[in-house]
C-alpha cells in the first residue's frame, strides 16, 4: 500500500487546494524548519520515504526503523490531507473521518511492528535480567563468604580446644613422668643411705 500510493504521489504529486499552495508553507515544515518549506516538496519526501520504508518493510529489511520511518511519514500526511473536522459537507466530512481513522490504525499497527522484536528479548528486559543475575551472584558470593567465615571460626575454635586439650594431655603426662622419675630416683638415693 506504501510503495503504491508514494509512487502515485511521486508521479503526481496532490497540493491541497487553496491560495497559492507553493508560497504558503506546509503547518508542519513551519514547525521543522529542515523541512520543505511548500507542500507540494513536503508530498513528495513523504511519498519517497513511504516508497522506501515500504519496500524495506516488504522486504524485510530493518522491519523496526521502516515502520518507525512509515509512521512517521503518516503523521503530516493524515493531518492534512484527511482533516474532516474542517470539512462542511457531512458525505465528505464522514468519508475523509473513514480515512483519517484507517491512517490513524496503520500509524499504530506500524508502531507496533516498530516495538516488535521477533521474539527477541528487548535490551530493557535483557537488563533487568542481567541485573537479576548479577545481584543473585552477589548474593551467592556473600552467602558463600559468611559459611566460609563460619566453618573458618569454627575449625579455629575446635582446633584452639584441641590444641588446649593436647597441651594439658602432654602437660600431665610430663607431670606423671617427672614424678615417676623424681620416685624412682628418690628411692635409688634412699637405697644407697646407710
């Protein structure tokens, strides 16, 4: 439907009629001074955008920034060729209000294909899920250095008291040792007293 319509409008392009349409810029190039300052330019960049995002599209080729281009080039087009709101004629204000709400849904189906990803995830949830998966790290990390502080206090603790018994362990068995000796040599020097 783009590439037809822009390039009937390239081929011939339609100037809304008025006083001299040429010398009166087009509302929205006024506002967008890199614009085509007449209408009759502004018809023809639309229509050449629309031939081009419409073949992309078609093709599929840059689905997202054609429809964003497509919409985009629907805007000036519906606000002013399809205005039933300043039309008398209650046949023709209902005909161009039909057309204007079509342009109004393409512009919306095209904003949609523009969102699609194609079941690919978007870089916002992609980011959300990286930072889910960093902070679960994290927290893995953490839980893991607090068990390892843990079961190092407690092999310190065990192994303080292990250390203690085996002092007072070695400690008495000197004692017992030293006072089997100390009896035997007192019994020795005993035995060589007259």
């Amino acid at each position: 439907m783009f590439v037809g319509s822009g390039v009937g409008a390239l081929r011939a392009p339609a100037v809304p009629t008025g006083p001299a349409p040429e010398a009166d810029p087009d509302p929205a190039a006024r506002r967008l001074p890199y614009l085509p300052q007449n209408a009759r330019e502004l018809a023809q960049v639309c229509a050449a955008v629309q031939v081009g995002a419409g073949a992309l599209l078609a093709l599929g080729r840059l689905p997202r920034l054609s429809s964003l281009a497509l919409a985009a080039s629907l805007v000036p087009t519906t606000l002013t060729d399809h205005a039933f709101w300043t039309v008398e004629d209650p046949e023709e204000r209902a005909v161009q209000r039909v057309l204007f709400l079509k342009n109004v849904s393409l512009t919306g189906g095209l904003l949609l294909a523009a969102a699609d990803t194609h079941g690919k995830p978007s870089l916002a949830y992609r980011a959300r899920g990286a930072a889910h998966r960093t902070g679960a790290d994290v927290a893995g990390t953490a839980h893991a250095v607090v068990a390892g502080t843990g079961d190092l206090a407690h092999a310190v603790v065990s192994g303080t008291g292990h250390l203690a018994q085996a002092v007072r362990s070695g400690t008495e068995d000197i004692a017992h040792s030293a006072a089997a000796h100390l009896h035997d040599a007192t019994g020795s020097v005993r035995g060589h007293l007259p």
